[in-house]
C-alpha cells in the first residue's frame, strides 16, 4: 500500500494537491511509467499509422483511424492522469467538519471501504480488493464545510493511476453527501415545525 506519512494538511488544502513524504521510487514510478506510456501507446501508433498502414486495405484504414486514436487517447489520459492523480477535488457541503467527518465514515461502512487511518481532519480508506496486487485508496480532507479528496491506485511492482475509478468514487461521495446534507436539512426543518 502507499503509505502516506506525514500529509501536509494545510499546505494540501491550500494548493489542492495531495503533499505527502515521498520515497524516490514515487518520483521513479513517474517518469518511467510516463515514458512507457508516451512510447508505446502514442509514439508507436504514430509511427504505425503514418509508415505501417496501406489505406487502400478496408482493414488497414478500419485500424488507422478507429483502433490507433483509441490507442493514443489511452497513452494520453493516462499521462494526464499520472500528472494529476494527486489533484484534490473538492466538495461544498452546508455542514460542519464533524458532521462531514461523520458522513464519510457513513459513506464507509456502506460501500465497503475501510477506514485505514483517521487523523484530526483526515481521513484515508481502502476499496474493497478485489485483487490484492491492486488496492485503490481514498484520500479525503475536511475543513469546515469543504471536503477535499483524491482516488490512488496502489499496485505491486508500479503505482498506476486510476482510469475511471475515481470518477465513480466522485459521483458516489457527492451523492452521498448530497443526500446526507438534504436529509439533516430536512430533519432540522421538521425539528423545527415540531417545536412550533
């Protein structure tokens, strides 16, 4: 599992990006599952499409302008994503940091997650595994009425990022939290009705 040690709450918040100690082999993973991207998934297409291809074949246009940009699309995303999987995204609730605190354990139980590690405002959860060599991990900052949060992936040899994983947690979370912010609004209002 990654570890995370040592996340900087407030300078994470402040630039939402997820700082943590980092071990050199992050920044190895990185580069060279990067350059393992660009290569074989943009630059090698590239290559095929413009010297491989004979256009006059239905199969070779079939693979050079349906299978080859499906192909570079994959390198590219997953690129950006390796550049930005440590981007927090944020959510606006109209709670407090305990009760959004409360609603992520909530939100925990129900799907399935674990909490691995709960400190102060930060609280870090494990997907369920369905593979033990990939485990994903949750990363979620809570200041005031703000959550912060980001989706890793962890696997064995390499540290990939996620490629829709996250944003199924995304729609997930804020369903969740929208759900749980409507039912205490609604719960305050007929509090409210009773006492009158």
């Amino acid at each position: 599992m990654i570890p995370l040690k040592d996340i900087q709450f407030e300078k994470s918040v402040a630039t939402r990006k997820l700082h943590y100690s980092k071990s050199w082999t992050v920044y190895l993973d990185v580069i060279i599952y990067s350059f393992a991207l660009i290569v074989g998934f943009v630059l090698c297409p590239y290559l095929m499409f413009t010297y491989e291809l004979d256009f006059e074949k239905v199969n070779d246009r079939f693979i050079g302008y349906c299978v080859l940009p499906l192909v570079a699309f994959y390198g590219l995303y997953m690129t950006i994503r390796t550049f930005t999987q440590l981007r927090l995204k944020k959510i606006q609730t109209n709670q407090n940091s305990e009760q959004n605190q409360q609603l992520i354990l909530n939100f925990a139980k129900t799907q399935g997650y674990t909490v691995r590690r709960k400190h102060k405002n930060c609280i870090i959860l494990d997907q369920p595994k369905m593979n033990e060599n990939y485990a994903r991990t949750a990363v979620l900052l809570v200041k005031n009425e703000e959550i912060y949060f980001t989706f890793l992936q962890d696997n064995s040899k390499l540290n990939t990022p996620t490629f829709i994983t996250h944003l199924i947690f995304d729609w997930r979370l804020k369903n969740w939290i929208k759900k749980g912010g409507y039912y205490t609004r609604q719960t305050a209002n007929a509090t409210i009705v009773k006492n009158l």
